[in-house]
C-alpha cells in the first residue's frame, strides 16, 4: 500500500510533470518553487517568472511571499508557521499542502489536457 506521499509523487511525476522528476517532497519543494511551479501550471498564478530554483535565503523569502497570497487564494491556510515547517523540510506538512492543492485543482474539474486546448486554440486565433 503506497502512502500519501507516494500517490502524490506520482501525481506530480506522471501526471502533472513537472520540469523535473522528484523523489523527495520535503526536500524538493523546500524552497518553494516547484510548489510555485505546481501552481502556474494549473494556471493559479500568473507570476511563475518570479520564482527561482535556488536555496538562497532571500529568494526563498521572495518564493513564499508569492506563494502566500496563492495559496490564500485557493483558501488554502497557510501561515507563517506553516511556511516555516515547509522551508525546514518538516514530514509530511508539504504533502499537506499539496493534496489541499490537488483537492482545489479536482474540485474545480481544472485539467492539464483542456488548459493545454485552451492554450492551443488561443494560439490559433
């Protein structure tokens, strides 16, 4: 029987792919981009250039400062105490955080095959 955390990387992986494969939740979305990453390609921000792929103390401030509001958006609760256990690769608080955000992204029949037509018919116009 896999865990949550095992049927969320393969969510990510298989289904949603994103610009690398992970193996490590907590390790990999510590400093808030990938989740950032997640998040443009549902198309639930629009300011992905924005987010870096560094551990650097103030790009991983700026991350979650965009990561904030987002996820606030989608009314998922997120502090500062949340943000903190994330960036400290707290177990399990990022698997949290990400099926709320695949519960929002279900919830509201957001799918990656009609963004991609959306996008392809716009291109077409």
């Amino acid at each position: 029987m896999s865990t949550g955390s095992e049927k969320l990387l393969n969510w990510l992986n298989n289904e949603v792919r994103l610009s690398k494969q992970l193996s490590n939740l907590e390790e990999e979305f510590a400093n808030g981009y990938h989740l950032g990453e997640l998040l443009h390609t549902f198309e639930l921000i629009t300011s992905f250039s924005e987010f870096k792929n560094s551990n650097d103390k103030d790009v991983v401030y700026h991350n979650y400062y965009h990561l904030d509001q987002a996820l606030r958006n989608l009314n998922i609760p997120f502090s500062t105490e949340t943000s903190n256990k994330v960036q400290s690769k707290k177990k399990d608080q990022i698997s949290q955080i990400l099926f709320l955000v695949k519960m929002y992204i279900e919830d509201h029949k957001i799918s990656l095959e009609n963004l991609k037509l959306k996008k392809c018919n716009y291109n077409t116009l």
